[in-house]
C-alpha cells in the first residue's frame, strides 16, 4: 500500500512539471523550431516542366556552396554534343565540361546547368532554346547565380545552340566559348566560307562579350555578329540543324 502510495505521489509530481504553467503557456501551434537539412551539393538530378514536357537534366553545386550565406555564384549553362542526347537527364554529364569537372572540382567553382537535349531534337531548335533558357534562369534564381557572371559554353552539337543563344541573348553573357560546332547560319559568319573570324561588329550591349572558338587547334577569338546573312530570310522560323556528316 506504501509503495502504490509512493508511486502516484511521483506521478503526480512529474505531470505537474511537464504541465504548462500559467502564464508559461505555449502559443497555439507553437513547436520546436524546425531546421532546414543542408544543401546537397555535386551532381543534382532536376527536372524541368515547359509547355506539357518534362525534361530531366542535372545541375552541379561546388562543395562550398551554401544556402543561407546567399553568396552570388557565377553559373554557366552548359549544352552537350549529339552523342549525348536523350530523356534520362544522366547521359549529358559524361563529356565535356561535366567529366573535366569530376576530375578537378577545385578548378570550377560555378554553378553550372547541364540541360539534356532529348532524341530526335536539335540544340539550335525554338523548343531545346527554350528549354536551355527555362533550366538556366529556375537554377540562377534557385542557387543565386549571379547575373553579372552568367557563361556559356557548348561542346560539338551544342555550338550550333550556343551561337543561336548568343544572338538571342546579347545581353546575357559574360563570356561565350564553344568547343567545335560551326556558327549557325543565323549568324553572318565568315567561318562558313573558312574564315576563322565573324563578319561585322560585336553586338552592342551593356557589357563587353567575349566569344571563344575552341576546336582541336589553338583557339582564336571571335566577335559575335548580330547582322543576318542574306540567305536566310528575317521571318523565318525554321530551325537550323546541323549537318549530318
């Protein structure tokens, strides 16, 4: 009977302490603070929704990267070669700029956006362009890009799209270089005719552009035209895909 007494008397004893008490009550919905896990960082899987299409693609986030400092990071958008093609988001990051990455992450502290172009398409298509543009600004805004530090760079198939964006987006860019890929007919290029440079000025933006051919050789700078070639008419629409050799 002691002990039964004994024991109720701790249990009331406990309940009263972990009770509120008056005055010391917690406000309706009131918990514990809950704190946000840390960022992943390295290769992302992400996907992307655009006009009823889900595309899949991968953006990289350097180990340092984090969330609460809103650090602005430089960002380049990253358009791969024909072999890469696909809608498994995944096969984009095996060549290029994403395998130098791999091998040395210490030399590129950016964020970089690594879209996938899928099968039977083509980089330099309205709807890819689109789509490039689309994952470029949602992980700028996302992962603090800085707009002032924005870079494009494309690898083989993905140079016909780089130079298509480059005259779409003058603006945009702090630097342009390619890896292979001839300028699309959009451009009054030179290089067309074997030329290693583009004919005519630089587009006039707000800031100085520099545009970068990097093929097998030691690369040349180039200026980016924004005249058109008499051959392809203003109005026109159609997407210029490259050859299929």
């Amino acid at each position: 009977m002691f002990r039964s007494t004994r024991m109720l008397a701790v249990c009331l004893s406990l309940a009263w302490v972990l009770s509120p008490q008056p005055g010391h009550a917690l406000p309706a919905g009131a918990g514990p603070a809950r704190q946000e896990p840390p960022q992943e960082t390295g290769f992302l899987n992400r996907k992307l929704d655009l006009h009823g299409v889900t595309y899949r693609y991968q953006v990289y986030l350097p180990e340092e990267w984090r969330r609460d400092d809103r650090k602005q990071w430089p960002i380049i958008l990253f358009l791969h070669g024909r072999g890469e093609r696909g809608s498994e988001g995944m096969w984009q990051t095996q060549f290029g700029l994403p395998q130098e990455v791999r091998d040395h992450p210490e030399r590129w502290p950016f964020v970089i956006v690594m879209p996938q172009c899928p099968l039977p398409n083509y980089w330099t298509d309205s709807e890819m362009m689109a789509m490039a543009m689309a994952a470029l600004d949602r992980e700028t805004a996302e992962f603090h890009g800085d707009p002032e530090r924005t870079y494009l760079t494309a690898l083989s198939l993905g140079g016909y799209g780089a130079w298509e964006l480059a005259r779409l987006h003058p603006r945009r860019w702090a630097a342009v270089a390619r890896r292979l890929g001839q300028p699309a007919a959009a451009f009054a290029c030179g290089s067309i005719r074997g030329s290693s440079t583009t004919a005519g000025p630089a587009p006039t933006t707000s800031r100085s552009c520099p545009a970068g051919c990097l093929p097998t050789t030691p690369p040349r700078p180039v200026s980016l035209s924004r005249n058109r070639p008499p051959s392809r008419s203003a109005s026109s629409s159609r997407s210029i895909h490259p050859p299929s050799s």
